[in-house]
C-alpha cells in the first residue's frame, strides 16, 4: 500500500468517525432540549 493510499485511507477512516461523533452530540443536545421544554412545561 502506498503512503499516499495509507494517507487517504485514514483521513476517510477519521471523517467517519468525526461523523459519527457529531451525529451523536447532535442527539443528545436533542434530548437536551427535549427534556428543557419538558421542564419548561412542567411535564
């Protein structure tokens, strides 16, 4: 495998999992809000 391959194998391989990460951040800010309005409302 060439370094470049290499290179370009992990970049794909860390935009994945940055991918990943902010799908889940996403969520729980989701359930963040989820759970402020349900508060806001007293519910």
């Amino acid at each position: 495998m060439l370094e470049a391959e290499r290179k370009d194998l992990l970049s794909k391989i860390t935009d994945e999992n940055q991918a990943r990460l902010t799908a889940i951040y996403h969520e729980i800010q989701l359930t963040q809000t989820i759970y402020q309005l349900k508060y806001t409302l007293n519910r």
